[in-house]
C-alpha cells in the first residue's frame, strides 16, 4: 500500500511516539515523551494525557534524549502486544540508570491488567496508571519524584474526560479522533477490553459536539467517533430530560458544517440500527463506510465468542446496508483458531468473505489471553501452525477480494480530502474517499485540507491512482 492510513481501528499500531508539531507559544519546565500502542481509543487517550500533563508544566518532546518523564501507554488485546512493551521497558533500562531524576511510566491497557505487579516485575518502572486514572497523574508524578513507586489502577463508572481538550499529538491538521464513550458492557469470551477498560459509559453530548465544532474551526475537515461499540451510546442528561441515542449524535455532529466529514468506529452487528443506516443515507458528509467486525463465520465458533449473533443474522445486516447505502465501504475483524475451531467452521469463515466481500479487513490468529471468559471455560486448542496457516488463507482470500474491490473503482470519479503529501513522491497528494479507501493524485496545485474530485485511472492492492479533474 502507499500511503494506506489504517489509523482508525488498527490496534496493531505499536509505540510511536508523537509531539505536536509546533510547541506553541508556551514554554514547558519539563519534557515527557509518550508511546502510545494499540487501537485508536488509546492514541486519543495520550491525547488526553498530554492535556493534563500541559497543565502541570510538561510540554511534548519527540525526542526522548531530552526527557524528564517517558510513557508507554500500552495495550494487552494480544500477547504480542505486551511484549512488545516488555521488550521496550528494557530499552528503556539503561537510560534510566544513566539519567537521575529521569521517571518511566506504564500507563493504558497492561497497566490496568498488570497492576502493581508491573512494578515488581520491571523494577525500573516509576508509575503506573490504568486507562480511567489519568486525572491523578501529576499527584502520582509528584509522589514518584520523591523516589515512592506510585500506582492508580481503579476503573470508574463515570469517567469520560468530557471535560479535557486532548492536546492533538498525531496531527496532520485535517483529520482527528473524537472518543465518545469509555469501556464495553460485551464480554466477548476472547477479548480483555471489558476488563481492562471497565464497564461502558458515553460521554455528555455536549462536549462531544463542542470539540468537533473546535476541530472544525481550528481548519480540522475530518472526525472519527471512537467507541468500543458506537451503536450503544446513550447519553442521558443528569436531569435525566434529555437523551441522544448513537443516530441522534450522528446527526448533531454532521450538522456542524458539510465540509466536515463524520466517520465512526466500531459498529457491533447485534446493535447497527436502521436508524444509523438512514442518518448515514441523509448527510452526505457522514461517510458511506461502516467497520462492522464479524470475527468468525462459524455459527458454533460466534456462539463460544458470545458475540451473540449468528451467521445469518450478520448476513442480514450486509445486506441491509447494500439495501440502505449502496455504494457503502464495509471492513471487518477476523480471528483465526479461536478455541476448538475446526476446518468446517474455518471454510465458514471463508465462506462469510466471499459473501461480504470486504473492502478492508484487521486479521488475526487467536491469542488467549489471562482473565478472559475463554481462558476460564475453554482450552486454546488449535496448534500455533494451524491457526496461523488458516489466518494465511483469510489474508490472501481478503486480498483478491480487496484488490477485485479496487479495480472496479478504475474510471469513476470520487470526492476526495487531502490529508498529506504522498510518502513515495513529494509531487503526489494522498486522501481518501467517503468509503474510506487511500487514493493517490498528482499535487498540481492542492493542498492538505482540500476536497478535490479525483477520476481513477489504476490501482494497487491498496491504492487508487488517479488525476484531478476541473
Ligand atoms: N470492539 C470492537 C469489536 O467488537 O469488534 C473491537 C475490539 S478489539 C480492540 C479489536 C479486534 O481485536 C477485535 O475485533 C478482534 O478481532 C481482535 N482481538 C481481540 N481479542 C483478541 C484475541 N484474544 N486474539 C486475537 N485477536 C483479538
Ligand atoms: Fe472486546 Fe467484544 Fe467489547 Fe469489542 S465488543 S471491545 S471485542 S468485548
Ligand atoms: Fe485498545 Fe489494546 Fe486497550 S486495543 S482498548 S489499547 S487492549
């Protein structure tokens, strides 16, 4: 792929680091250096870190040479993932032997599952803080300072950080993430998420709104609604006289201006209403793309994943949105292997990307992982070959069935925005389409934030090449 940004639900994005661009006009005492890992929910929440930590006089460094303070905030949906960390904290061992003063932190997903054992278990780690504590971060610092290793793991019924301008790290100035919930009432038997972000909450409206209108202002063209499960965000006023379902918000959001483009992620299949399909079908800035994970296409295999659904009523579903939004972009998660899974489920899988046809899929082999219902009630049973031999196949069925995707768009024309100059070439432009696919163009004289309509003349597997046109 090219320029192929995946941000939006790739939770294999593994510690890079981000500094705003510019400082600004304010001059920090201290510097800390943030990692973030995982899904997008977690880059916005470094977002939100990097707000408080402005507050208490750190400012943003990219360069970790000249840090007071380094954070990896961190993500335990696979064993890998956590590894990655581990392997990190080690890098990080003799700088900090070198350097007094200097202070590491844990903070995320591994925090919040690890807890104080993080401690013991990587002596050299100053701070540890869970995903719903990051308000305590300049007490916990102070506390650190003094030489106490200092940890808040406490999950919240409440905390949305409604509140908190996030400090955009990550920034082309055209696109930006917006959370507007906070944990997951699922318990998906595989998945670590419900425990280690706590119980599902959805942020005031209000606040939500407030900040895209910001972002719109500030020049942003582009918001993505994060939640764990967007089509189960309710927010109810503490009056308790007004409420605004996932649709209602929707809506507010793309009313703010037409050129500011919604996208949202993720969509469960069990609560994709119609009323979201419509809301989609009416504003033309909310775009034709919906990320609607269906993990297996085994009937046996959805019902040991509690995702309580079945084969045929994610079926539906797909055929709902072709029905309601024709031309919609539809992308997908996969695990492969999942506990007692058999080559009949497998084809099944197979079988549901035939029929789906996705545009993008995120594919996994099954990793267990401690605590889960799955680790409890079931044996991780398929062979490491197996299961990655069956993800191998998935891929490579994905792949064609992608690449079939891009080559009909050869000879259409699609309304782009431009987010950035194109890595290969500093005379190409790169954006995307309302369904979310990369498209690549000659600059000429555009620039970033524009919509410009581009007619695709090629592809790869990843990317449309086209021309503007007048
Ligand atoms: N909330 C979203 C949903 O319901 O689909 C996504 C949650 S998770 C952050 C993103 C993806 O990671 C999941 O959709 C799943 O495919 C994958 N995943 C989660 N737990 C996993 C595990 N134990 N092993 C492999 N993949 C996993
Ligand atoms: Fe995990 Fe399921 Fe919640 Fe997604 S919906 S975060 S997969 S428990
Ligand atoms: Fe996200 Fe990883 Fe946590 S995917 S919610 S950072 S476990």
């Amino acid at each position: 792929m090219l320029d192929q940004v995946t941000k939006v639900h790739d939770e294999s994005r593994q510690g890079e680091a981000f500094a705003p661009e510019a400082a600004g006009t304010q001059t920090y005492i201290k510097k800390f250096y943030i990692e973030s890992y995982g899904c997008a929910m977690n880059f916005n929440d470094s977002e939100i870190v990097a707000s408080i930590l402005n507050q208490e006089g750190f400012g943003a460094t990219r360069n970790v040479d000249e840090a007071d303070l380094i954070l990896l905030n961190t993500c335990s949906i696979r064993e890998k993932a956590e590894q990655t960390v581990r392997k990190r904290l080690t890098e990080f061992r003799s700088r900090k032997k070198a350097t007094p003063g200097l202070l590491v932190g844990v903070l995320g997903c591994m925090a919040e599952r690890i807890k104080g054992k993080l401690l013991e278990e990587e002596k050299l780690v100053d701070l540890v803080v869970g995903p719903d504590a990051y308000r305590s971060l300049p007490a916990l610092i102070a506390e650190a300072g003094t030489g106490q290793k200092s940890v808040n793991v406490l999950l919240s019924r409440e905390e949305t950080y409604g509140d908190i301008s996030p400090v955009r790290l990550d920034n082309n100035g055209v696109t930006s993430f917006v959370s507007i919930m906070r944990g997951c009432n699922n318990m998906c038997s595989f998945c670590v998420v419900p425990f280690t972000r706590g119980r599902e909450r959805s942020r005031d409206a209000y606040s939500i709104v407030r900040e895209a209108e910001e972002l719109f202002e500030n020049g942003y063209r582009e918001v993505t609604l994060l939640g764990q499960n967007v089509d189960s965000y309710y927010w109810t006023n503490d009056a308790g006289t007004e409420t605004v379902t996932f649709a209602q918000l929707l809506e507010r959001v793309a009313l703010i201006n037409p050129l500011l483009r919604v996208r949202f992620s993720t969509s469960h299949p069990k609560d994709i209403t119609d009323e979201v399909l419509f809301t989609i079908a009416k504003h033309e800035n909310v775009c034709n793309y919906i990320h609607l994970p269906v993990q297996s296409g085994s009937n046996r295999i959805l019902q040991l994943m509690n995702r309580t659904y079945t084969r045929e009523w994610y079926m539906k579903k797909v055929t709902r949105i072709r029905e309601i939004l024709p031309d919609c972009g539809l992308s997908t998660d996969v695990i492969t292997g999942f506990c007692t899974e058999t080559e009949e489920d497998h084809q099944e899988t197979l079988n549901m990307m035939r029929f789906a046809h996705y545009d993008l899929a995120y594919m996994y082999f099954y990793s267990e992982r401690p605590g889960t219902l799955a680790e409890r009630r079931y044996q991780d049973d398929v062979p490491e070959d197996v299961k990655k031999r069956r993800l191998a196949e998935v891929v490579e069925l994905h792949r064609s069935n992608a690449e079939a995707g891009m080559k009909k768009d050869v000879g259409k024309t699609f309304r782009v925005l431009v987010e950035g100059t194109s890595k290969r070439s500093a005379e190409q432009l790169f954006g995307r389409n309302d369904q979310n696919k990369v498209i690549v163009f000659p600059k000429e004289q555009f620039k970033k934030g524009d919509y410009v309509m581009v007619k695709i003349e090629s592809c790869t597997s990843g990317t449309l090449i086209g021309k503007a046109i007048a």
